[in-house]
C-alpha cells in the first residue's frame, strides 16, 4: 500500500485500509442518539477511538481496534486528537457503500488542510472520496477513573424498552442476596423489572456484586445507550456488560461484530477465539447518576 | 388544424415503453407534437418553453411511428400542443389492450385531433383522440389538450429545439446508469449542487460540496465521442481534484454546476431503458446535456429514428477555457 507523501513532504500520521464500511457504520450508530453531535476521535498505534458526550453526564467510546483494519500505517509521535461531526462522518461512510457490495476503503489523517480524507480504492477505474473538515476538540470535561462495585452481563435492551416513561428517571439496584438486579422506573405509577440471578441465565449471563448498590439514572440516558443498537446486531449480541463504579457511574459495555466481508458469519464460529475477537468493536458508555435529593428542610 | 394518422405496430409499442421516459420525470409537462416540412418529426418536450428547470426531448421519425399520416395547418404544417403525459400513456396502455383483446389482425389505431364538447360544458375544447378500431367494436378515448399553440409560441418551440441540438464538443458514454442514479441518490444527502467535470480524457467528476464535507465521485476511461486527448503521463496518482482542475486549466476539460435534483430526475429515464447514455457539456458551460440512445432490436446499432434529450440548466457558469 502506498502512502505518498502529502503537501510539504510529512506523511499523514494515519492511512488506514477497511473493507467493513456497513460494520463501522453500525459500530459509530450505536452512539448515535442524536442527529448531529460532534465527537473527539484520538487516533493511535493501537486502533482508533471515537468519543462522544452529552451533557457531562452521558459519554460512549467507540473502540475500533488496529486488527479491524486491512491495513494500519500509523506513523505519528505521540496520540494526535481531532473533532469531527459523527453524523458526517457515518453519513459519509453510507455513501460509500451500496447493498451486496463493500468496497475497500482508505482513511487518512490528517489532509493538506487537517481533514479527514477518505477514498475507495478497489477499482482503478472509478472511486468515491470525501473530505471531512476537522477541528481542534474540546479537552474531554470527565475521565472517569473507574472501579466497579458490581456488574452483571444482561440483556439491558428490553429491559431499558419495557421502562419507558420519559422524564422520569430509573432507578437501578443491585443487591446480593438474593443475587439479582432489579430496574425500577416510576411515573404514572411504577414498574420494577427484576433479574434475579439464578432464575434465567439467558437473561442474567454473569454476576458479581458485594453489597447492597442502588442509584438512580434519567431515563433518556440509559435509553441513548440502548436504542441505537443497529437490529442486525442485537441479535448476533452476546449481552451487555452493566458495571456500577464507586460513586454510582454506570458502566455499560456493548461488543459489536464488524464483520469483514467475505468473512465467515459469527454465528458459525463463536468458538472461534482470536480469530473473532479482531472483528469486534467496544462500545462503551458511561452515564453518571442523578444526584441524590437533600433531605425536605421545614423552615 | 388538423391531424389524423395510424399508429403503427413498433409505433404503438414504442410510445408506450419510450413515454416512461416522461411520465416519470415530470408531473405536469407538455408534449408538442410537430410535422416539421423536411424530415417529419414528432416531439415531445418538456419545459422546452418555460426555461426552468431540466429541459427534455424525444424525437421519433415519424414513419417509425405512424402510417397514413395526414396533417396540416396554417403555421407550416406544424402543430404544437400541450398534454398531460400520465394521460397520454394511459390512453396508450388501454388502446393497447384493447386492441390485444380484439385478436382482431384489422384492430387498428388512429389518432386525430378533434374538437368536442365536454361533458358540462358549453365550449368545445381540443382533444386528441384514440379510436381503437376493430371488426366489430370500436373504442373511443379522448385525452385533453390545451388550445394548440399560437404561431409565436411554436416560433420560439422550433428555436429551442435547435438550440437544443448544439452538441457538446465532448460526450462521455456512461455504461451503468443504474449505477450511477444509486450514487446520485447517495450524494444528495451531502448537498444540493453538484459540479461535474468532463474530460477530453474520458473522466466524469461529479462533487458535492459543504462547508464541512466534500463527497465526490470520479469514472474514468469512458468512452469518448467527439474531441479527445490523451491523459498526461503520471497523473493517476493524483487526486480526482487536482486531475480535474489541470485538465481544465489546460482547455482539456469543463465544469459546471448544476442542481442534484435535476440530475436524478433525468436519471430517472434509465427505466425506458436507453442502450446507452451519453454526458457532455454545452460549448461555454451553457447546460449539462445527457443524450440516450436506442439500439435497433438485436444489433448494436443505433436507432436514428428515435433519440431521447436532457439538458440541464447550469447553475453557476464553471470554470471552463
């Protein structure tokens, strides 16, 4: 793979190679819960990382992995930040790819003028290319520093679905004896959905907790970290990671199958190891709890 | 006025498939039907007069599609009017129908104009109307038509027709227009106005553009009718931009820009599935033109008697030599 040289001779920190366009796109989705929101991608030697936050209380990292890539260059000195447009950015790579055909893609960083530049580069004949304007990102407002107290590995979604009373706020428990988690959403009047640990293992795959936890999330949070799953990878879905960390962050993982064209489908080889695990993304959210309410004052 | 014809078999037929052409890219569009004195030919346009928007034309030799052809009238035997196309195809498809159920050799069917009364109203009014004549039966359909055109009108029809006809020094055959519809349909998420470059080289470059993105899209090597050159040595390395932009500061290519809705619209004739379509820019910039041929049923020639025409207004004069 070439990487010529770009204006004034420096070679672009990044020229990166991809046949999974439609598998990104559903990666880059799942943390889609708004039209437009601008996102801090942090590029290194280890794959590329997409940030996205909402309000300082809501924040996803999509992980993608070097081992995604047909081909990772990466030539720069240190982790080099950009803003960009997720929309634009999905939105962008839909262009590129139609039905029953996915093209290889080449992704550089940065252009002339510090874009984002892609092209597809499968045919001699014809391409497609895009240029993404960047911008100097924001400093990220929250690093959480995270330590769990209790996680479980459940099937979130319907649960999250079935809880739906916008504006209202959600109230997550997690107690040890009896094992079990418990989601309780108030509103007009009040539903409690409840996995208790030894009933169902489809449901509640794995658990772990020392104490008694319980916090309270808005709603629209915990919907953002769930809706936006792309269909055709909820049902390839092993479960979701659900962590609650000291403070009451909540921790939510997802793992979503890119898969590369051509490739085999996951469902033939889960066993399939190393092998399956390059053609996973990371998801992950984080979504901070409501503050508790002080105590009535008479006065 | 008058004109009155039959309509042959492949002209029948034809019409039909060919009319798709119109009735899908436009709601209400006017199609003129014109004698001229030399060659005999049928027109059917849209927009040709009103000068907005994509301008269309088909052209049939008219022994293609008619016999016992009879027309006259006192603009030189030329006869312009306005019809909604969703009728006339109708009015086709049923006639034709008809006439398949008649398993009659003698069904015929002929058009005329004629002036009748319509229901409720006290005023004749123009129609043209099919007569799908058989043995036993006839069937009598009656599209309306606008009053047909004064002389002027007709006048300025017949120059922008010729004007029309003002090929692009360059044409580049496009293979896969389905293909390239899919791409438009894409990139109109980006944007609106699309600019397109044409090479002398055979490169088609359609680019929309923002103040964030720019999504583009380049074939190359197409075939080439009219003025070519061949592509400077080593310029595959360069980027569809830069390629683009030297060639036109060499005089070896245009660009222009026009509207990604025109362009999708006109795309949309792909369904009276044309053999080949070719795109080129007007001398000066003055408009995009997309010209679709047919080939004679199974050959590779091209069917002179029928040839289908967009152009597409330019929005903003490009950058050209």
């Amino acid at each position: 793979m070439s990487s010529s040289a770009g204006v004034g001779g420096d070679a672009p920190d990044l020229v990166c190679q991809l046949d999974c366009a439609q598998g990104m796109v559903d990666a880059l989705s799942s943390v889609r819960w708004k039209r437009h929101q601008d996102a801090v991608v942090e590029i290194s030697e280890h794959g590329v990382v997409l940030i996205v936050e909402e309000s300082g209380c809501l924040q996803a990292k999509v992980y993608l992995k070097r081992e995604l890539f047909l081909a990772y260059e990466y030539t720069a000195e240190g982790r080099p930040r950009f803003g960009l447009s997720l929309g634009l950015f999905v939105d962008c790579l839909n262009t590129f790819s139609t039905p029953g055909h996915a093209p290889v893609i080449e992704i550089r960083y940065p252009g002339p003028d510090m874009q984002l530049l892609l092209k597809t580069v499968d045919s001699p004949d014809a391409c497609i290319y895009a240029e993404i304007r960047t911008r100097i990102p924001d400093t990220i407002s929250w690093d959480c520093n995270f330590q769990s107290t209790g996680n479980v590995h459940a099937t979130f979604t319907e649960a999250v679905d079935d809880l739906e009373w916008p504006g209202s706020s959600i109230q997550i428990v997690l107690q040890p004896d009896p094992p079990s988690v418990i989601l309780r959403g108030e509103g007009h009047g009040d539903l409690q959905v409840e996995f208790p640990y030894y009933a169902n293992t489809d449901l509640l795959i794995a658990f772990q907790c020392d104490q008694h936890v319980s916090y309270r999330y808005k709603y629209k949070f915990l919907r953002a970290t769930t809706s936006h799953i792309p269909n055709s990878v909820l049902k390839d879905n092993r479960g979701s990671k659900v962590t609650i960390g000291r403070g009451g962050m909540l921790k939510i993982q997802h793992l979503i199958s890119v898969k590369r064209a051509g490739g085999q489908h996951s469902h033939g080889d889960i066993s399939g190891g190393i092998q399956q695990l390059s053609r996973i993304a990371y998801i992950e959210f984080f979504v901070k709890p409501e503050e508790d309410e002080s105590p009535v004052n008479d006065t | 006025m008058k004109f009155k014809a039959f309509l042959t078999q492949d002209g029948v037929h034809l019409l039909d498939k060919r009319t798709l052409f119109f009735s899908q890219s436009a709601t209400i569009s006017d199609a003129h039907f014109r004698k001229h004195l030399a060659c005999s030919l049928l027109y059917i346009t849209i927009n040709l007069l009103s000068g907005d928007g994509v301008q269309s034309v088909a052209q049939f030799n008219k022994d293609v599609l008619f016999r016992d052809y009879r027309i006259s009238s006192q603009n030189a035997g030329r006869i312009a009017f306005a019809v909604d196309v969703a009728l006339l195809h109708r009015a086709l498809r049923s006639a034709l129908t008809i006439q398949a159920q008649a398993r009659d050799d003698t069904a015929a069917i002929q058009i005329k104009l004629v002036k009748k009364l319509p229901a409720g109203s006290r005023d004749p009014a123009p129609f043209l109307t099919f007569e799908t004549k058989g043995r036993v039966s006839a069937v009598v359909q009656d599209v309306p038509i606008s009053k047909p055109l004064p002389r002027d009108d007709v006048q300025q029809l017949q120059s922008a027709l010729e004007a029309a006809q003002d090929l692009p020094q360059t044409l580049v055959q496009v293979q896969d227009l389905a293909q390239l519809q899919s791409l438009v349909d894409r990139l109109r998420n980006v944007g609106d106005l699309l600019t397109v470059a044409i090479t002398r080289y055979g490169d088609l470059h359609l680019q929309v553009s923002t103040s964030l993105i720019t999504v583009g899209s380049e074939f190359r090597r197409l075939r080439v009718l009219g003025l070519r050159a061949d592509p400077p040595i080593g310029d595959r390395t360069l980027s569809a931009p830069t390629r683009t932009e030297m060639a036109i500061q060499k005089g070896e290519g245009l660009s222009v820009q026009v509207s990604l809705k025109h362009l999708a619209k006109s795309l949309q004739c792909h369904l009276a599935k044309p053999d080949c379509a070719f795109y080129g820019i007007a001398p000066q910039g003055a408009c995009l033109t997309v010209i679709f041929q047919f080939f004679i049923p199974g050959t590779r020639l091209t069917d002179k008697s029928i040839s289908f025409y967009c152009r597409l207004p330019v929005l903003d004069p490009g950058s050209g030599p």
